[in-house]
C-alpha cells in the first residue's frame, strides 16, 4: 500500500487532469495576463515533479528543457497542450516507482541538491507539490472562466473514495 501523501498526491494530479477536460488545444495556449496559459501550467508542475522525484530523491533528469522552460521564473511561454502532457506523463510516469516506495522515514529524511543532503525534507516537498496542484488547478478554473467555459467540475472531487484520510499507521 502506498503512503497517505503519495495517495493524496495522486488524487491531486487526477483532480488536474479533471480540471483541464474539455479545453481545445488552441485554448490551452491562451495567455491571459497576468496569468500563464493552460499548457504552461501543466509543464510548470512536470518541471517541479522531475525535480522533486527524479533529480533530488534519484539523481536523474529526464527532460532537461523543462528546468529552462518551465522552471518558477522562466520566461512566459505558450507551448502545445500536447507537449505539456507529453512531459507530465513522461516525468509522473517515471516518478511513480519511486513514489510507491515512499515511507515515513524516507519523508523525514533530507533531499539530495547535487548529490548533498540539502535542508529539505521530502515530506515537506511533498505537501509543497500537492498544495502546488491545487493552486494550479484553481488558477487553470480562473482561465476556463475567462475563457467562458461552464459547467465546471466542482471543488473538490470524490476524495471521500478515491483518497479518503488514511493513517500513515496504515501504509
């Protein structure tokens, strides 16, 4: 059985995927200002996931343009809504085994930044990266009504069977 916060990660990506149905590739690399587009949003969240799951807790990085293009502070862009998943899928896809095999003690221990234990905490950049999706998931809900979408999926989805709260007692 996986961690609770892995559990609860996952139910955070599903929500994401939930939030962008619907939106037309032309859509998706609409940029309204202040705010990045749609597309940009989903390769900004494969950047921080590689970067969190691949490079620091295993040394690896798979797609190297992402820390160019979509890092925190990048340069706005606008790509294609497939080349956004495209990267997400490769990057969580590749995350996952890793993910499964996540305990308490591997969230109290200290991530690696260039191969030295650094002040963070995988656990804390676990709760970072769920709270990362719901404000991303929100702000692409903002766009999508910019946009004139309706008939939006509502806040939250079926966690209560999809990744009700469980004890980390229980993993």
């Amino acid at each position: 059985m996986v961690h609770p916060l892995v559990e609860q990660l996952r139910f955070a990506r599903s929500e994401f995927r939930r939030g962008v149905e619907g939106v037309t590739p032309d859509e998706a690399q609409r940029r309204l200002l202040p705010m990045n587009c749609i597309s940009w949003n989903i390769g900004h969240l494969a950047w921080q996931e590689q970067r969190y799951w691949l490079t620091r807790a295993q040394g690896k990085t798979l797609i190297p343009q992402i820390n160019e293009q979509f890092a925190f502070g990048a340069a706005a862009c606008t790509p294609t809504l497939d080349e956004g998943w495209r990267m997400w899928r490769t990057v969580t896809e590749a995350a996952d085994p890793w993910l499964d095999s996540v305990t308490t003690e591997t969230l109290q221990s200290h991530a690696l930044v260039d191969g030295k234990p650094s002040e963070y905490i995988y656990g804390s950049m676990m709760q970072r990266m769920l709270y990362h999706y719901w404000y991303h998931n929100g702000e692409n809900a903002a766009i999508r009504q910019q946009l004139g979408h309706t008939g939006l999926p509502d806040f939250v989805g079926d966690i209560d069977h999809e990744a009700p709260y469980r004890s980390e007692r229980e993993a």
